[in-house]
C-alpha cells in the first residue's frame, strides 16, 4: 500500500465522520411529563420532542426539514431522509431540487428545472 492510497482512504473516512457529526441522524433524551388522571392519580408520561413537535413513544413522525424521527421510552433518533438523506451528486447536466413535499430530491435539467434530467417529463407536481 502506498501513501497516496493511504491519504485517499484517510480523507474520505473524515468527511463520512464529518457527515455523521454534522446530524444526517442524531439522537437525543426523550422526556417525561407527570399528569393527574382524571381519578387524581398521577401518571408519569414519556414523550420526545423535535423542534417543539411533540412525538409520542413508539411513534415515528417526519418533519418540515425532512428529518424522520422516531420515539422510544429512552430516546430518540432523527435521520434525514430525502433530499437530507446524505450528500447527492447530480449527474452531469443535472441539478437537484426538491418537489412537492419539500423534502424529495428531483433530478432536473440544469437548463430546465421543471423537466426531469433523465426522461424529459415534466416535474411540476412531483
Ligand atoms: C412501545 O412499544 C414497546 C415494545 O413494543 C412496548 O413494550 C411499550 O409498552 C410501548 N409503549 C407505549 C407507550 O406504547
């Protein structure tokens, strides 16, 4: 093995920790809340939160910036997916937008944003 090998493998296992770093997913703590029940008991409820979102154990919910995230008793995990799923690379001649939703990425003309890059057929809706 030489040392240009060497480098080469050094510098893509750094931007793949650096991509994991960054949050493509990421973890937090879930919460607990304490709740009176309607016969004066207390209840002790555990939930997660995104962004102010509220997620329910064993509930997985996507969000406006394209995160997925899913709630357990202990904690939660959010994980890009769509346009936020990872690093895309357009094709050549091609760009990357989102559609409809916000968060799926389309592969377009560079020249045409509304036609797609591979069929030719329109996008607008998609
Ligand atoms: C969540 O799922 C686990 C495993 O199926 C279950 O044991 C637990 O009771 C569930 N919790 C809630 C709040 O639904």
């Amino acid at each position: 093995m030489n040392s240009t090998f060497c480098l080469l493998a050094g510098t893509i296992l750094a931007i793949l920790t650096y991509y994991g770093a960054q949050g493509y997913c990421m973890a937090g703590m879930s919460k607990q809340e304490v709740k009176a029940t309607d016969d004066g008991k207390l209840d002790v409820v555990t939930y997660c939160e995104y962004k102010g979102i509220r997620i329910e154990v064993n509930a997985t919910k996507e969000t406006d910036d394209c995160f997925r995230c899913t709630c357990s008793e202990r904690y939660m995990s959010c994980c890009g997916y769509g346009i936020h799923a990872g690093v895309i690379m357009p094709a050549a001649g091609c760009k990357i937008v989102t559609g409809a939703d916000g968060c799926k990425p389309l592969h377009v003309k560079v020249d045409d944003e509304t036609k797609d890059c591979f069929s030719g057929e329109s996008v607008i809706g998609k």
